[in-house]
C-alpha cells in the first residue's frame, strides 16, 4: 500500500540555495547547508543509479539527503537507507529527522519486532534499516521492495560475497518500480580491480562519480590533513621473546613445505592472509580426509604463533600474554591449541614474558610512552575549544592497556567499543551505551577516547584534533576511514605509530600502495562510465566477474 503525501511544485533548479541553506518543499528551513560539489553529485543521483566515492567528512549523507527530498516530493514511494551497524542506522534516522520535514520515518533494526516494522514499513516515507532485518523481512514475504523509488547503500564497500548487500541490490532490479533508483555510498571502495568492481556489479550502478580533498570544486571547502609518523625500537628483551616465536613459526612452516604447502614464498614473507588461504587449500587437495588432519594440525598451530608475534610486535607484551592465557582457558581447547602451548620456545618465551612485566623496568610496548607524550604535547596545545583525542586500535586487550595507561595521567578516558563481551573486565556495549559515550565525548565531558573498529565507519565526531593509529593497517578501506574523523571543520592531524622491523612497515607500505592503487582505478572507472552511459558499466563489470567455463580436458587446480 502506498501512502500518499501532500504535492508541492518543484523549482526549476530542483534545490535552490539561499546563504548557503537549502531551500526546498521537504528540507526544514535553514536546517541543511549543501555545498556545490555535492549538488552536483545529487543531480546525477537522481538521473543514474549512483556510486558516490567522497572521503570521510565531505558530506556523503548530505548528498543522500538531497536526493531522497526530490524522490519525495516527484513521487508517492518511498526511501530505504541501509547502514551495516545500529548507530549508524541511528545517526541516519537523526540527521533525516533534523533536515527533513513532513515525512513519516521507520527504523529497522534488531530491537525493532517485527509486527511493529510491517505495519511501519507500509505508512513510512523514509525507513532506516540494518540490512539483515530487510533481507530477512523480504524473504518471509513481509513487504517487497515495489514501492522503493531510492535505495541508498551507505558504506557500500560491503557490497561484495555473501554480504547481504548483494541479495538485496539483486532483488531490487527485479522489483523495483519505474523511475526508482540505487545510490552507493562509500569512502573507499577497495583497492583492487576485482574488488571495486564487484561492489559495482553488486550494487548494478551505471555511474561512479569519485572526488577527493585535492579536486577543483572541493579543496577550497575542505580543511588539510597533517600526517605524521611517530617510530619506536622493541627493547632487546622483547627482540629476544619474538626469536623464539619466529624460530617455532619457521619449523613448523618448513613441516608443511615437507608435506606439498607454502612453497609459493619464502618462509619470512608469509602473513596471516596466506595462512587463512593454506586451509582452504588443505581441504581442496584430494585424497582422503584422513590425510589432511596433519597439514590441518599445522596449520593451525602456525596460525597461532604468527597471531602471538603480531601481538607481540604492534600491540605489547601485555596483549601477547593475553592471547596465550585465552588459548589456555578455552573450555574445548583443539589438538592444536594444546599444542602451540606446549611447544618450548612458546613455554619459554612465555616465562620471559610474564618476567618482562613483573619488572615493571619498561612499558608493554614503547608504543605506549610515545602515545602518553603524544597526548600530552597535544592537550597543552591553545584550542578554541575543549580537545578532542581519538586513539583507534586493533585489538580489545590494546585499548584495555591504553586506557588504564592514560588515565594513570589522570586524564579522563572514554572507551567505544562493539557489544561482544568477552569477560567481565572487558564488556560489551549496547547500541545506547555507545551513543552515550559519543555524546559524552562530542560534548567535551572528557578529552580523550579509545576506540576499536567499531569507531571508524561514519559515526559523526565533529572536530577531532587528533586521531591516533596504535598500529598500521593494511586495509586501505579502513585508513581512509579512520584519517576521516578529523579535518572536518578545521586542520586535521593523523599520527601513526609504527614500530621498525615489525608488521607495523610491512602493514603501513600495503596500505599506501593500496589506496594510491585505489584512486587509479576509481578514476578509470568513473570515466569510462561517463563514456559507456546508462547500464554499461554494471553490465560490464558483471560479464567480466561471470565464472568461465572449463575447457574438457582441463586438469582441476592442485
């Protein structure tokens, strides 16, 4: 059922601009501010099925909202937002909810039941959803997406293999009404060919329009983004603990080459990414299953200890004890977690470890007296207004550090994490608890907050003076996004901390080499979707990602 709203005529430029607000029958007055960049990108949006590659900061929302007030006000359907987390869905609904006006909103979300969605699904205008409700709605024949008139993907690097961005996109070509369209939003939609154009072929857009921070039309709009990198040396004592680990790595890295595995690279050059891959290989290999438990067996034993020396080696000798005590207290412990403990290296580099601490003669990590440094440097900096610190890190353990290492300075800390409670000294928090936080930290009731990668996609913290990264990441996606909490409303500044001869080099120079290999294909394709027009370019992508078909004869993959 379709409810119809009020008509109001249109202007003949669509959305007018008056001191900078957007005048517009569905915008509140005076409440949304657009700049002409993403004006422009709104025109297109609502012509072609749209991926919008803009950094974090640049307005991607604002772009979204611009669109969804024209879809609106041309026609009686309605507009489906899906972000991947609740606070995002969250933040959506606010934001909507504070520029637009005479519009009836849902939110759907896992604490949403599901009478009350179907019967707010039917009489809302704009509905705000996590996208496993949807999918799940949709494939108990709930509602359909007939009246959708515009689909918006925020985050849209998700849309790839079993992410339920991927039946849902699917779907919506086949039901979605005359004149409705997709809009993709993303800051960095990978930094490989086959990725990026998995996401387009995914979403079906026939247009990729990408801007960066150093564009005509958009630098001069933008604040700079001062990055630095602070080094720090492991103690010798450490040094010596991560030998061992790396001699027990190399043994059982050379039983497996004895058994057919890991003969592609050297043993040193091997990450954690190859080693997910060796199971997968395992079990492809033919021959009785029987066979495989030993490579098995290995496998993970040298999954284990390539986990412990990152730990080690980015994170402290805190967190590496930690790994170590969880493999220990697991209530079903594999073959292969008994195993890694018991090997003597690990025996011993444990010993030496928990003697390293007990010291007290160094911290965890050096990591942790530059960052105490860092911060202080940056609170006693004059600010217009009270300072804002964000410290991402990778792993709970690490913030866990972090935090009672700052507060030791008698600062007030914050801590934003995901839900998963994994003990009583690290609990989860729930979708409220998380926006609490983040309204305390917006609204200067304390300086400093520790976060983990729950923080980096799209949640709105304006005016960060520092973000900080305890240790690379190799994921382009995920850099981008965390350089974009600062620089929004004035100069940004980025700080890594990288560790020499460890992970952290080997994280840092992927990441860059990714993302500069991410703008090159994000601008080749963006123009050749210009040239190919209307449906060429998701066609284009699907047929090249179709599976070939097998000459006879051909011999399966060893």
């Amino acid at each position: 059922m379709v409810v119809r709203r009020p008509k109001y005529d249109g202007y003949p430029e669509i959305w007018r601009v008056e001191n900078g607000n957007i005048v517009h029958p569905f915008v509140r007055p005076g409440a949304l501010r657009a700049l002409p960049f993403q004006i422009d990108l709104a025109r297109i949006g609502l012509e072609e099925d749209l991926l919008v590659v803009l950094p974090t900061g640049l307005g991607k929302t604002v772009i979204a909202a611009l669109i969804a007030a024209e879809v609106l006000r041309r026609t009686d359907g309605k507009v489906l937002l899906l972000a991947p987390t609740r606070p995002l869905v969250q933040q959506h609904a606010d934001s909507f909810g504070r520029w637009l006006g005479e519009t009836r909103r849902a939110r759907f979300t896992g604490t949403v039941k599901r009478p009350i969605r179907e019967g707010a699904w039917e009489s809302s205008d704009l509905v705000f959803a996590t996208p496993e409700i949807v999918q799940n709605d949709l494939a108990a024949g709930r509602y359909d997406l007939s009246d959708v008139q515009l689909l918006i993907f925020d985050e849209a690097h998700h849309a790839v293999g079993k992410y339920v961005y991927v039946p849902i996109a699917e779907r919506y070509r086949t039901e979605r009404p005359k004149g409705g369209r997709v809009l993709g939003l993303t800051a960095s939609p990978g930094g490989k060919d086959e990725r990026i154009e998995e996401v387009v072929a995914a979403l079906g857009v026939a247009r990729i329009e990408a801007r960066s921070r150093e564009d005509d039309g958009v630098r001069e709009y933008v604040q700079e983004i001062d990055v630095e990198y602070r080094w720090v040396d492991l103690t010798p004592e450490v040094r010596a603990i991560r030998d061992r680990l790396r001699d027990a790595s190399h043994e059982t890295a050379r039983r497996l080459q004895r058994l057919g595995y890991l003969r592609q690279k050297p043993i040193a050059s091997l990450t954690i990414k190859d080693l997910i891959a060796l199971r997968a290989e395992i079990f492809a290999r033919p021959g009785p299953m029987v066979r495989k438990f030993g490579p098995l067996y290995h496998q993970l034993i040298l999954l284990h200890l390539f986990h412990a020396e990152e730990r080690l080696e980015t994170q402290g000798v805190g967190p590496f004890l930690q790994y170590l005590d969880r493999l220990a207290a697991k209530e079903k412990p594999s073959r292969g977690d008994r195993a890694v403990l018991a090997l003597p290296g690990i025996e011993k580099a444990r010993r030496e470890a928990e003697s390293y601490l007990r010291s007290g003669r160094e911290a965890s990590h050096p990591k942790l007296d530059a960052l105490v440094e860092l911060v202080r440097e940056q609170l006693a900096r004059l600010q217009e207004h009270r300072p804002r610190i964000l410290i991402f890190a990778q792993y709970r353990d690490t913030i866990q550090g972090v935090q009672s290492i700052l507060e030791a300075q008698s600062w007030k800390v914050g801590r934003f994490v995901g839900q998963a409670t994994r003990d009583a000294a690290d609990p989860g928090m729930n979708q409220v608890e998380q926006a609490q936080i983040l309204g305390a930290f917006r609204a200067g009731a304390f300086p400093i907050m520790v976060a983990s990668s729950v923080a980096e996609e799209g949640l709105d913290v304006p005016d960060v003076d520092l973000v900080v990264f305890f240790e690379s990441v190799p994921s382009e996606i995920r850099a981008i996004q965390r350089r974009g909490r600062t620089g929004r409303t004035s100069t940004g500044r980025v700080v890594i901390l990288l560790t020499r001869d460890t992970r952290d080099v080997r994280h840092q120079a992927a990441e860059v080499r990714r993302e500069r290999s991410m703008r090159r294909i994000v601008r080749k394709l963006s123009a050749a979707s210009k040239m190919r027009g209307a449906a060429g370019l998701a066609e284009q992508a699907r047929a090249r990602r179709a599976p070939r078909r097998k000459r006879a004869g051909t011999p399966p993959a060893s």
